[in-house]
C-alpha cells in the first residue's frame, strides 16, 4: 500500500507581509512609550535634584538665618583695584555643603574673588570649579560640561521679576547680589515664592540661525530693556549658558522671570562696564526658566514645595511667583 506524502505547512507570501505589519506597528506603538517613559524618569529625578537644592536652602537658611548670598560682591582686600563683583560666587556654590555630595566644597576658597583682574579662574580655585557636580545637572539634557574651565549646572537661582532691567542689585526676588533675604522678608508666603528652577546648557551654533532655548543674546548696555535686546546682535559671548554652577551672575547661577518659561524670546543679556571699582563689570540679564521636558519647568518654592509650571503660564502669574513682596492674590496653578 502506498501512501501519500503528508503536506508541508508554510506561510505564504500574503502571510509573512501580513506578520512584519504587525510587527512594525507594534515597535510603532512601542517606541514612543519607552521613550515617554524614559522622559517621565528623567523629569522625576530632576524633580527630585531640585527637591534635594531646595533642602539643602531650608538647611542653610538653619544655620544661617538667611537664604545664600544671589552673588557675592565686596572688596578683595589684598587687591583693592579688582572689580568687586568679581568676587561672583554663586548660590549654587555657597549651598554646597548641605548638600549630600558636600566634597567639592572643601577644595573651594570662597575668601578670594573667583576671577582675578585678568578675568582669570584666580589659582586657588582652578581645580575645584571643574567639578562635576551631578546634583546640579538634569537628565532630559546634555549631561556634560559646556567649558573646559568649569564644571555646569542646569539649575538657577530665582533673582525676581527682572525689574531695574535686569539689575542684579536689590531686587524683588530671593536672590540677588549680596541679598541674604531672610524668611521674615517673604510677605507674600514661602509656598508662593519660587527659589530655584532649571534651565538649557548652552549649544551655541553658527551662522544665522539660533535657538533661543540653548542661546542668549548679548548687550554691551545696563540696564537693559526690549528696544535694546530687540537691537543685539551678539550671541553667546565669552562663554554658554550654565557653564559654571560656582558662577553667580544671569548666564549660569540667576534667572528671573521676565520672559514665561521656554520663552521664543532669546535671554538677553547686559554688562556694565564703567561705575568704578564698586559697580565695573556689574552683568544683567533676563534669563528666564528653560527645559528640556515637554510643555513646562520645574519649580522649587521657599517652603521646599516642587510645581511644573506649563510654558502657558499667564505672564503675570509667572511674574508673582517670582517676587517676594509683590503682595499679588495668585493661585499658583
């Protein structure tokens, strides 16, 4: 008896188009979940560094009676003809040791200015400003240093409104040149007066087009204002934005909040260069909230308390969140 071969199952051609179709809308609908995922862990741990700045404020202020100094400004006294505002020590600097990575702050020397008359690192600090300090560093950005001379930070200290057109000097946030504002001074409530947020390491491009979330215009004027920012033409001079957490002044240690967060308005920046030995060199800005997460920014309040803020914030609610005796009536959203 013969029997017949039994026949072989196989896909046809139809089939096999059919299962890569899946396939390739499975991976298609896959993707964007990992990568939205990806992007919920890297907002949450910068969530939790901003969290981590704003304890290590509430300790300061602890010991301290105040919150740190915006910027350091005063006279080197071995060398009276240096720029007192080259002194520049940044908020971000002075909190280090209550922070738990405190390390690199046992090799900084606060007592010298950290630039010298030739707008040189002066010695004592070359090294220990290079740190790379992962506290003040988000992971929605780059993640690396922008200069060679100092170590970055994607987080900021809120100076105000940008009131005196962009002036560092007695403004109406907690942060400014020589402020040490203590808690008595915040009338309008520590849980609506923002401290600290986050901004975009600087990726200067070139030619003629630039990205206002990563570059900052630059103004040889003080005080600044929106005809002159309008007329700048200058980006980006001397060194990126965030380039130095040990860095007080609006490029890398302030911000405030004069444009909305994620603004299409490049940050602008402002220097003065005359005034004397007191007031040479004093830098502007108005350097407002950037991110690298979709839609808004984190922001860290006096009281400790963390919000994302949408980039749709009205104007003049991102404008009271940032003053400390604005008396505004806000609900903060």
């Amino acid at each position: 008896m013969v029997r017949s071969p039994r026949s072989v199952a196989a896909f046809s051609l139809v089939e096999l188009l059919v299962v890569i179709a899946i396939i390739g809308t499975l991976v298609a609908l896959l993707i964007p979940a990992i990568q939205a995922s990806r992007g919920a862990a890297s907002r949450a741990s910068c969530s939790n560094n901003l969290r981590q700045l704003g304890l290590a404020a509430q300790n300061y202020v602890s010991a301290n009676r105040h919150f740190p100094n915006g910027s350091v400004s005063k006279q080197f006294t071995p060398q009276p003809f240096v720029a007192w505002t080259l002194y520049r020590w940044s908020a971000l600097a002075q909190l280090l040791p209550y922070l738990e990575n405190s390390a690199p702050y046992g090799a900084l020397d606060l007592s010298v200015p950290l630039y010298g008359a030739n707008f040189k690192v002066r010695a004592e600090n070359v090294e220990s400003v290079k740190f790379y300090v992962a506290e003040f560093m988000c992971p929605s950005d780059l993640s690396r240093a922008v200069s060679t001379d100092f170590g970055p930070t994607n987080y900021t200290v809120n100076a105000g409104s940008g009131v005196g057109g962009g002036t560092p000097r007695e403004t109406d946030g907690v942060f400014y040149m020589n402020s040490q504002v203590t808690p008595a001074k915040i009338t309008d409530g520590l849980s609506k007066s923002a401290i600290a947020s986050e901004s975009r390491l600087g990726q200067p491009q070139d030619g003629t087009i630039h990205d206002p979330q990563t570059e900052y215009k630059f103004a040889f004027a003080s005080p600044i204002s929106d005809t002159v920012c309008a007329a700048a033409n200058q980006w980006n001079m001397s060194d990126p934005r965030g380039f130095s957490w040990a860095n007080g002044e609006f490029r890398c240690g302030l911000y405030n909040h004069y444009y909305v967060p994620n603004s299409s308005t490049p940050d602008c920046m402002g220097v003065q260069l005359g005034g004397g030995v007191q007031l040479q060199f004093t830098p502007y800005g108005w350097r407002t909230a950037r991110s690298a997460h979709p839609g808004g920014v984190n922001l860290i309040f006096a009281d400790g308390s963390l919000q994302f803020i949408t980039d749709d914030v009205a104007p003049e609610i991102w404008r009271a969140m940032s003053t400390i005796a604005g008396s505004e009536v806000v609900t903060t959203p």
